[in-house]
C-alpha cells in the first residue's frame, strides 16, 4: 500500500511522475474548441494525466536536455531530459543555435512530438552548453558567423535558428 502523501512537492520529486508527465508532453492542437483558444494561446503544451489535463507555459521549451552521456550498451550519446528516467540519441548535426538568444537546441521526436511534422526542439540547459562549446568553434565569414562542432570523428555545422 502507498501511503506516501501527495501534493505538488512530492509530485515534482517522483521519478515515476516526471516519467510519465514528460513522456506525455504535446503541443495543443488549434482545432480544439473555442472555448480553450485562451487557454491554448496562454499554455502552449499540455500533459495528460487520466482524466486531466496539465497545461503548461514554460520560458523557452518544456524538453530541457540536462546530462550527455555515453551509453556503452548501444556506443552512442544520450541527451537526458524528464528528471533523469528519459533519453533522447545525441546527434550533433541536429544542434541549432538561436540567433536572438545564442541559446543551444537539439532536435527532438516522441510519440507526441512527431518526427517530419514542425521541427521540434529541446533546449539544451546552460551547463551542458558551455560544456558542449568546448568542442564548438565560431568562424567569422564575410556575411555569417559559422558555428562547427567537432565531435569524436565527425565534425558538424550547426545551423541558426530564429
């Protein structure tokens, strides 16, 4: 029996709550009602749980890569993201940087964040980007600034993004 006691704080804390609440991330559709236009232009992502629905607004992207790590299982680079349960394959040649913030972005696709549609990005948090520009160079070119990413055996442009 689970007597641990729920609320907000507990909630954000629960390994297997921030699964499920991450793993159920989506943008709203414009075609729901009338009634939620306000709601959708307000909380542009939702997550639903059961019979609810959490609407959520965040300051840039509700996926925020917070760890790179190597997974020796399948010799491939995982981004982290969802309070450490959720992995996403890290490729640099799906890094964008946005030319009015110079913020880090890696492309992302799940089951509600659907692959070919509206590219979709998870924002790369801010330590795991100064790590990152360890391996990334600026060029200064007569009408750009290129950015390249030297990673392992393979070297990437990283393209701007608005």
């Amino acid at each position: 029996m689970d007597t641990k006691p729920k609320n907000i704080a507990t909630s954000l804390k629960s390994a297997k709550f921030l699964r499920f609440f991450f793993s159920n991330i989506r943008p709203n559709e414009p075609e729901q009602s009338i009634d939620d236009r306000a709601i959708l232009l307000e909380y542009p992502f939702s997550s639903p749980c059961g019979k609810e629905m959490n609407y959520i607004k965040c300051a840039d992207r509700p996926i925020v890569f917070d760890e790179l790590s190597k997974d020796c299982k399948r010799e491939r680079w995982m981004l982290r993201y969802g309070g450490g349960d959720l992995w996403f394959p890290f490729q640099p040649a799906e890094l964008r940087i946005s030319a009015s913030t110079g913020r880090l972005y890696h492309q992302f696709s799940s089951k509600h964040f659907l692959k070919g549609r509206e590219p979709n990005f998870g924002l790369i948090r801010s330590q795991l980007a100064v790590e990152l520009s360890r391996s990334i160079t600026f060029e200064s070119q007569v009408d750009a600034i290129v950015a390249t990413i030297q990673w392992e055996d393979h070297e990437a442009v990283i393209p701007y993004t608005n």
